[in-house]
C-alpha cells in the first residue's frame, strides 16, 4: 500500500509527507509513543518582554531625536522647547546659547548610535531565533 502512495507523489515534499505518515502508523501499530508528533512545527509567536522594552525604547529615542533635530533647525515651539528642556535636565546647557546647534550634534549622534545598537541587537536575536527553529523543524521531520 505504501509503494503506491510513494509512486503517486510528485516531488519531495509529497515523499517526505507519505513517510512521516507511514512512520507514525507504524508506531501507533506497535503501541510506541512519539516524543513530540507535530509540535515541531508549531512555533511561539509571543515576543519577549526585553524585546518589547527594547522596542519602545527605541520608539521614544527616535522622538527624541526628531525633536532635538527640529529644534536644531530652529522650530521653536513650545512642545519642541519643552521636550529638550527636559532632556538636558540636570547638564548645564542654556538652550539658548549661540551654540546651542553644536551641542546638540553629540547628544543627537549618541542617541542614534544607541538606537543602532538597540536595533542590531533586536535583529540578531531574530536571526538566531529563526535559524534555531529551521534546525529544529529539520531535525524533527
């Protein structure tokens, strides 16, 4: 029986598909107990927290730095003013120094490489996750 179902698939997937099915008769035949029959391909989607944290990290930096660049340019509305105020809370920087467009160059680069490095973080941890899944749906099937 099973020598027709192999002739009738067409490519490799349809194979391995008849043989994973043969495979799991057999051991319900003879009474055997599978380890974990198809829950190799179910995978989590839940995010963990730290990557959730690190998200809306990364979301409140970078509107922090369209302020401060919009500041930079010279908007000076009360919102924009009032949210650079409160980042150089506690330094001594006046806002409204003559050169306050080159003190902002260094915090505005710092917060984008923070945000690179946040970034580069979240996506090696996606990489790895998706690779350690492929490995496991290869060595489960």
């Amino acid at each position: 029986m099973l020598v027709t179902y192999l002739e009738a698939s067409r490519d490799l997937c349809e194979t391995d598909s008849v043989l994973f099915v043969a495979a799991v008769a057999a051991c319900r035949i003879i009474g055997a107990k599978l380890p974990m029959a198809g829950c190799a391909t179910k995978q989590s989607r839940a995010n963990p927290a730290w990557r959730k944290r690190t998200e809306d990290r990364i979301a409140k930096a970078r509107a922090l730095v369209g302020r401060l660049t919009s500041f930079r340019s010279g908007n000076n509305r009360s919102s924009v003013v009032r949210t650079v105020r409160m980042a150089f809370a506690g330094t001594n920087i006046s806002l409204f120094q003559p050169d306050i467009t080159q003190k902002l160059t260094k915090p505005i680069d710092d917060l984008k490489q923070k945000i690179a490095a946040w970034g580069k973080r979240i996506r090696r941890f996606t990489e790895r996750s998706r690779r350690f899944n492929q490995n496991r749906l290869f060595q489960s099937d």
